[in-house]
C-alpha cells in the first residue's frame, strides 16, 4: 500500500512493526488530550493506528498537533513503539502499537460533520444519502463495499473457470414497452427520435450466442423505471450470464458451486448441492408463492371439499363463484389477543380481500367467527386436513386464488416471525422451476408473458402453443393457456428471489407462435422485434441463461435490510439522489438541441422535490 505520501495504511502495523519509521495518512477519528501528550486515533479504509504527540519531545510539533480536529486529513511521520502492558487495546488490530510521531503535514482541514460516523449513533436514511459520501466513512459501509468487491471477484472467477467470458453489451438500445417501464434518452441527431436505457441485456446475450459466443457473463448495469421497494432501485447490477447447448440442468450446474461456495465464505454454511428444487404450482400450492423460504415450517392447505360441508355462507359464495379455499395452522397462536387479530385481518384487506376468517381451537372446539361451523363430522375433516391441533389460530381464505395465495402467503410470513419458527440457523436454497408462460391482463384482456417472450416451454407443453398459435382467439381456452409451463426457473436463498432465467426459445416457428398468444401482431412483431427474428434464420443453437440481482445477493449476503446499503452510491424509495440532486432541470438549450418541448404546466425549473432542493 505504499505511495509516495505513505508507507502504511492505518490497519496495516503490528508488534513485529516496533523500531520502524513509517508514514501514516488518513482521516481524524478521535483527538485526546492528556496533558502535554496529544493522542490522536488516525483512521483509513484498512482500519485505525493511535499517533502519539508528546510536548517532551517536540513542543512545536505538539502545539501544531493540537490545532488538528476530527476529520481533518493529515500526513503523520514517526517511530513505531509498543506499548505498554496495561494500555494495549484488544478492540483494535493495531492495539499493541503506537506511532510517535515526528513529522505532521496537514493535508485538508474539514467542516464539523453532520452527522458522527461511530456505529452506534442513529442517523436518519434521509440525512445519510444527503451525505453519503461522509456516510461511506462508517466502518460498516467501508466493509460492505469491501465485502461486495469480493463477492463480485468470487463469482468472476467462479464463471470464468467454465469457460464464460465477460463480454459487454450496449447500454443505449431500441425501447421494448413490455413489462417495466424503460427510461428514455432523447437523440439529438436523429430529432423526435430515443434510445432506451437496458432494462437487461436479454437480446444481446441471445444474439452471442447465434454470435457462436458459446457462454458469456457480464456484470451488467439496468435500469427500470418502476415503484420502488427495499430491495429495488431504479439502476441496479445484474450478474447476467448465457450459453450455448444447455438445457435448465446445465444451467443449474454452473451456478450452484458458486452459489454454495458464497453462502459457505459469508453464512459459515455448507448447503447441499444439488439444491433442491420445486415446480412454480407445487410452490404456490404449499406456500401462497414462489419465492419460499423453507426455513418456516408452515404450509398452506387447499380445503375446497371440505369447507363446502361446513355449511359457511362466504366459503360457499367463493366456491360457487369459481374460486378457491385455503387454511394456515398456526401452532400455538390461539394466545393471540383479539386487537392483533384484527391487525391481521386489517392487512389481509390492504391487499385486496375481503376479510379474514379465522378460529381458535381448543379442546372443547372452536371459538371465533368461524367457530360455529367448525363442530360435527364436516368440522373435524376440516381441521384434521389443515392440520389444526388444540391451542392453533387458523386463518382461512375464500375467493380467487390470486387474493387467496397473497394473502395467506404473508399470514404464513407473520406468523412464522410473531412464533419464531423459522430456523435461522440454516441457509435454504430452492430452484423454482416450470413457470407458467403466460398470466392474464384483465385490463388489457389479454395475455403476458410470465417471465418474457423469449421463454421456451416444456416439451410436453408445445403442441399447445402451436394448437392456439393456428386458431382463432375467440376460441382460446384460457385455463388451458395458462396452464402451459416454461423451462424457466427462479433462485431463491431464504424467501428472498435472487433472479430468473430459462431456457430460450431458439427456433423460428415457436418464437412466432409465442408472439401470436401474447397478441402480437406479424407488425407489431416486425416494429418491436424484427431485428432479433431476423437473426433466428441464419442458425439458432439451443441455449439459457440466468440473471441475478447483485445488489439483492450481497444484501442477503450480508444480512442486510435493504438494498439502499449495499450501494455505494443509490436512490430513495421517490427514484431520487439526495446527495447531487438529481433528477434535476437542465439548460434550456439541451433541450432545444434534442428538440423536445415540455407539457403545458411543466416548467424546466425546481419542481419542489427532495431532489431539486438545495441541501
């Protein structure tokens, strides 16, 4: 780490370092005066080394020392010396050792900070990303950022002794409206006319590989212009990889000891390879969704026979209409309090349902709303199904399956955490597999595609595409279509989806047939797509691919809240940068030179937004 300011970093000197002279630079941390000896903690990325001022020595270099604050940059020269016994400090790596110091430069004084940058002192998001270029001094974003570059190097080399290469593709494409929304770059060559930022790099690795590229990866900036959530952003980094003659399996092989070997280095934990594996209805079924963390032992049961013998009006009206029934035991939650029951079923309507039905069993029956239907023959099947045992709270859902699996899918989440079931000694790990290819737009009245358009279905699968391909739409049977099942998989490390991919659709006449069910039009297909059919004639090969989210890896790697703390630099929950306060106006002639004109109303001027303030 030597440079021509210094010969150490501040973590870098030990006992073994007594006698030499050595030159220090870094940052103030904490400044103590003991009386004609100035004690002065010197900190850097690597960690923290105690300088030593002492007035017997030199009164000049010690007067100079005193003016010195926290945060100023300094130059530090002197002697490495052990100290004694009794002053050696175990929290440190370089406690056995001072530097007393006979030389002292000052390299930059500094404003009081905003904000202290110990660990232990609260400061809110709001003031941290207004100055996150002083919040990446704490000791946990330095260690993070260390952290991320060595998860990015592991999984470098992981891909790279495989056979991937890192190739880079463009960052300024042809916009694609299907799924996010793409953020826009006006040109201003070609007036009227934009680019689009790359919500992935899909196409292009696809293109590799007719390229005969054979496997590629690259750690690929996206960007998407959607609600945010803790672990989303509007430009995030994704580990994208692609290759050639593979089928899921293979795809599985590549990533499963790189996978293996992070949670081994970052949990301490060895996880199985193979992993396990489940198909998306089996997921969906057991647990309400398709990102499971099997680390919570509860399931979820389908009861439609048996809650239409029990003779309950609501799960009747479900039935009849179409929909389903579903039942969550939670062991030993009957000692809810009737106020945190209705929390449940407050939020259960924040997402769309109508209620909440819910009992406690006991050992004389059933009490609670639905305690009533829960005697006789019809009450004991019902609950001997869902498993429900003397001192359970069951929480039951009745209505579309949608509604039905959110629901009870974040129930099992809350009670999971309220009973401390959930074993967080163990790391699990799932592949999800057999998406469906395509989900219902009730809006549009029409189908999307689950995962993209590129999606290749199960074998089994195609003659049902080709079926609906040739026929008339009005004479589509929609449940059938949305039955239909893809070669595309998810990874999924604690309940938390790391990323998708699949197998992709490689020949010509399934690729058109799969356009035609997502009612794509052979125009449409020419104006969104033209350019990437085209290529599908000069000699496909089989191929699949994966893309993770790595800022949502190091997150779960790490065992943080939200991605925000993963990134050196990132955006609020509103898409905006407090710190350069962006998105911002820009010169009127900009926008002249790209011949765009704003909405009556909009003005190129602060909109009032937390980003358009000054700081």
């Amino acid at each position: 780490m030597r440079t021509s300011y210094r010969t150490h970093t501040c973590g870098q000197l030990r006992a073994a370092d007594e006698g030499s002279e050595v030159a220090l630079c870094g940052w103030v941390d904490v400044v103590r005066d003991q009386g004609g000896v100035l004690f002065v903690d010197l900190r850097d990325r690597y960690g923290t080394t105690q300088v030593t001022f002492r007035g017997d020595k030199d009164a000049d270099l010690l007067t100079a020392a005193d003016k010195v604050r926290s945060e100023w940059v300094l130059c530090v020269s002197g002697k490495v010396i052990k100290r004694p016994a009794e002053a050696v400090n175990p929290k440190m790596e370089t406690g056995e050792i001072e530097v007393e110091a006979h030389g002292l430069e000052v390299l930059s004084e500094a404003d009081t900070p905003p904000f202290p940058f110990d660990e232990r002192s609260e400061v809110s998001a709001e003031v941290r990303l207004k100055h996150r270029h002083l919040d990446l001094r704490r000791a946990r974003m330095t260690e993070i950022l260390r952290d991320r570059a060595r998860i990015m190097s592991m999984i470098r080399s992981g891909l790279e002794a495989q056979g991937f290469i890192d190739v880079e593709t463009p960052t300024l494409v042809r916009s694609t409206p299907e799924g996010a929304r793409d953020y826009i770059v006006p040109s201003r060559v070609h007036p009227g006319q934009f680019y689009a930022l790359p919500q992935s790099p899909q196409i292009f690795k696809q293109l590799l590989m007719v390229g005969g590229q054979d496997r590629y990866y690259q750690f690929a900036r996206c960007y998407r212009d959607e609600d945010l959530r803790a672990d989303r952003q509007p430009e995030f980094t994704q580990i994208d990889l692609e290759a050639s003659f593979v089928r899921p399996d293979d795809v599985f092989g590549f990533l499963e000891p790189v996978v293996a070997e992070l949670v081994k280095t970052f949990h301490g934990r060895d996880v199985p390879v193979p992993f396990r594996r489940m198909p998306y209805h089996e997921s969906m079924e057991r647990f309400g969704n398709d990102k499971p963390d099997l680390r919570n032992p509860l399931e979820l049961k389908t009861v439609n026979e048996e809650a239409a013998a029990l003779g309950f009006r609501v799960f009747e009206m479900a039935l009849e209409a179409g929909g389903i029934v579903k039942a969550l035991a939670a062991p030993g939650a009957a000692a809810l309090s009737r106020k945190e029951i209705d929390a449940l079923e407050t939020e259960a309507k924040s997402m769309g349902a109508p209620g909440l039905a819910w009992a406690k069993v006991t050992h004389d029956g059933a009490t609670g709303p639905m305690g009533k239907f829960l005697g006789g023959e019809a009450g004991a099947a019902f609950l001997q199904t869902v498993g429900a045992k003397p001192g359970d709270l069951l929480l039951c859902g009745a209505g579309s399956s949608v509604v039905v699996n959110r629901v009870l899918s974040v129930m099992r989440i809350r009670m999971g955490e309220r009973l401390e079931l959930i074993d967080t000694s163990r790391t699990e790990v799932l592949w999800v597999t057999e998406f469906p290819m395509l989900e219902w737009n009730d809006e549009e009245e029409r189908f999307h595609a689950m995962h993209h358009a590129f999606t290749m279905p199960v074998v089994d699968d195609l003659p049902i595409v080709f079926e609906a391909a040739g026929a008339d739409p009005a004479t589509w049977d929609n449940e059938k279509l949305a039955a239909i099942r893809t070669q595309a998989y998810d990874l999924v490390i604690d309940g938390v989806e790391m990323g998708s991919g699949s197998v992709r659709i490689h020949e010509r006449a399934v690729q058109e047939a799969a356009f035609t069910l997502l009612g794509l039009s052979p125009e449409d297909v020419e104006r969104r797509f033209g350019w990437f059919v085209q290529a599908l004639r000069y000699g496909t090969p089989p191929h699949g691919g994966f893309a993770i989210g790595f800022d949502r890896l190091v997150m779960t790697l790490l065992g943080e809240d939200g991605i925000q703390d993963v990134i050196a630099f990132p955006k609020t929950m509103t898409a905006t940068d407090l710190m350069c306060r962006a998105p911002a106006p820009v010169e009127a002639e900009q926008l002249e030179d790209c011949s765009i004109r704003l909405a009556p109303g909009i003005t190129n001027e602060g909109s009032g937004s937390e980003a358009s303030q000054a700081p």
